[in-house]
C-alpha cells in the first residue's frame, strides 16, 4: 500500500471526519497546513456574526449591552472543556502580548521581595520582549531558562508548554512543581496547547496562564485571547491597567477604584463583542467534538506525518515521543523561504519559522491525512528539484 492509500484509509476511518462539514471551505483543493496561526472558519461563525450584526448591533442596538456585558466571562467558562478549569477562572479580552504584561505583574506583586525574571532565549518574541520591557521598567534582572537552572530568587518564569517551532512539550506538572518548590510563580503561555492537547490546569497545578484562540481554537483572525487565574489567586491579583471593566458597581461612575474580587479583576475596558462572538463558536465547537478526541486526532496526525517524513528521508525536529509534542511538525531546509513560495504556488500553505523550519501546523477538525501526505509529498519533491 503507497502512503496516499494508507491516509485514505486513515481518514475513513477517522471519528472526527464530519466536523470537516462544520468549516467554510471554499477551495476543497488548498492543503491548508498553517492551521496553528490562523484556524478555518466555522460556518456557525458566519451565520452567527450575521445575526449579532443584523438583530443585536443593528436591532436591539444599546440594549444588547444587557447580555453583551458579559461575555468576556461567559465564554471563559467554556474553557471547562477546553483546558480543565473552573467557571469563573477564566475570561477572554484583548491579546496574548497584553495579557502576557498582565499576568507577569499579577505574579510579581505576588512576589515582591523577588527581582528576578526567567524566559527562554528562543521563547516566542511577544513573551520575551514582554518580559524584557517590564524587567527594564522596574529595573529587574532577566535570566535565561537553562536545564538546572536555581529558581530560589526567581519571582516569575514566563514559558510556553509547546515550543512554536518544533512542538515540543514542557512536562508542565513537574516545572510548576519545581517552581512552587522554589517559590516562583510560573505564567504559562497555552497558545499552541489550547484546543490542540489535552490539558488540565488543576491537575497540573497551574495557577496562571493566557493564550490566543485564533489557532486550535479556530476564533477567528485577532480574535481575543484569554487569561486563566486560579480561584485560589484571584482575590489577591493586583494588575497594572485600572479599567473600568474591572471596577465593582461600574456604572456607579463617581468611585475609587475598588476591583471585582473575581476574575473580572484583569478586565480593561468595553470588550470586542464581534470578535468575541466569532472566538465562541469556533471554542464551541471543539468543545462538542471533545478535548480527548481531538487530541487523540492531533496524535495520530502528528504519528503520521513523522512516518512520511521518515519515509521520504526529510529533517525533523519535532520530537520522537508521542507524549511530548503538540500538533506541529518542523521540517528543516536552508532554502525554507523559497520553498514555502514554491509550495504555495502548488496549493499547499505552510509557514516559515527562521532560520530554516517549514512548520506544518495539523488542526485535528480540518486536517485530513491525505492533506499531511500531499503537503509531505509536494515538500519533498520541491526539495528534491530545489537541490538537483
Ligand atoms: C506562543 C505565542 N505567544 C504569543 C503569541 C502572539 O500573541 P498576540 O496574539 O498578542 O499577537 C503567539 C502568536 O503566534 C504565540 O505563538
């Protein structure tokens, strides 16, 4: 049996195949590989903003503010299905970079007798930068993330459970462990992880984390991100932006600041309510297709496309163990920029990472295995024309 044969069998019998149907799929010939960027469209989505556009915005007008409010809370409490946490732990607003400076200065004032910050050289650039700008703000150090690295000074560690380049995964429950025992505060960055892994901060111990919804989750393009604070934190989180989303009794107007003691604390201002519509269905429907069997798809693709590389003799940096990778494969080649022009004038979307990945992202409810075998296939035959 040829590979292209072995992933029809394979997407026969795949129990998540129907969902495929849920998606706007214009072109059913694009081998849409760069899913972890930006997720395919729901059509729910569609039909949704229509609505919300044309009967709430349009209809209902100031009165929709009514259920509009709080819909920053409401989706969070979907992330039940979706990473593990409780109602009420989680709300959606703004962007992974702001909430990535929210939350390491809910950590720091949770440490304040700590000067030290932790973030890998090669963390995605938004994390590093963010944690660069504050350190240099309030006149902090900055320290790499290095195996063995001594954590008993530090008061933050900003760090992704899945690397964005090659997939790997942190062990998280034994780094927070670790950190906890040294008295750090870890800020986990779920953005590769939400919607694509199984995850479950509780049982993991994670206290802190944010992430977008635009990838795994399919929430649309800048669709708002999310942060996740535990309950036992949330009374004691003290955030740099005062925002009057935040404040008790908002539309009292003439008062102090004096925040909600929930997770309405990390709040700013008058939330995105399109873009917060959009994020719902497509979180919606990777809740009805189930985090265990989503995740169990995103293995088997990931398991396949190491195969195919293997079999066509391509460069991978995405680690050997199925326990600890997430829903990307790195495919490493000088000419990588060159190749993914090449792969895009063929139909197949990749994406580059520097200085030489070209990252397949495989979206457990869009990705077929015939797509990870034509992509594959397309890839090796540019490589092999690009170096005769
Ligand atoms: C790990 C990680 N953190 C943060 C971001 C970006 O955050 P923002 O949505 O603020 O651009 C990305 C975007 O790809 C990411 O992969």
């Amino acid at each position: 049996m040829t590979s292209r044969e072995i992933a029809l069998q394979l997407d026969a019998a795949d129990p998540l195949a129907s969902f495929r149907d849920e998606f706007f799929i214009p072109d059913q010939s694009l081998v849409y590989l760069d899913g972890n960027s930006l997720g395919r469209t729901p059509k729910r989505t569609i039909e949704r903003l229509h609505q919300v556009v044309e009967k709430e915005w349009a209809g209902d007008l100031i009165l929709s503010w009514d259920h509009w409010l709080d819909l920053p809370r409401r989706i969070g409490d979907r992330f039940a299905d979706i990473i593990g946490s409780r109602p009420g732990e989680v709300v959606l607003h703004d962007s992974t970079t702001l909430n990535l400076f929210q939350g390491v200065h809910i950590a720091l004032n949770l440490r304040p007798d700590r000067r030290v910050l932790v973030v890998a050289d090669d963390e995605f650039p938004t994390d590093r930068y963010v944690v660069e700008g504050i350190a240099h703000d309030l006149g902090l150090t900055v320290r790499s993330l290095r195996p063995g690295i001594d954590l008993s000074d530090v008061a933050v560690i900003v760090r992704s459970v899945i690397d964005y380049r090659t997939a790997e995964m942190v062990d998280v429950a034994s780094f927070t462990d670790e950190a906890r025992r040294a008295g750090a505060m870890v800020l986990w960055d779920l953005s590769h992880t939400a919607g694509a892994v199984e995850f479950d901060v509780h049982a993991l111990g994670v206290e802190l984390a944010v992430g977008c919804t635009y990838k795994f989750l399919n929430g649309g393009p800048g669709s708002p991100a999310y942060t996740f604070v535990s309950h036992e934190l949330q009374s004691m989180v003290r955030q740099p932006i005062r925002g009057w989303f935040a404040q008790k009794d908002q539309f009292a107007m003439e008062r102090p600041f004096e925040p909600f003691d929930d997770i309405r604390r990390v709040l700013l201002g008058t939330p995105h309510i399109l873009s917060l519509v959009a994020a719902e269905e497509g979180i919606a429907l990777s809740a009805r297709a189930g985090m265990g069997a989503i995740a169990a798809k995103g293995r088997a693709l990931v398991a396949y496309a190491m195969e195919v590389i293997d079999h066509l003799g391509l460069t991978t940096s995405t680690p050997r163990d199925t326990a600890r990778r997430g829903n990307h494969v790195a495919v490493h080649h000088p000419d990588a920029p060159v190749l993914l022009r090449r792969l895009a004038e063929r139909k197949v979307v990749a994406d580059v990472r520097p200085p030489d990945i070209v990252r397949l992202g495989l979206s457990p409810l869009t990705t077929r295995f015939t797509d990870v075998w034509d992509g594959l296939a397309t890839l090796d035959d540019l490589i092999r024309s690009n170096d005769s």
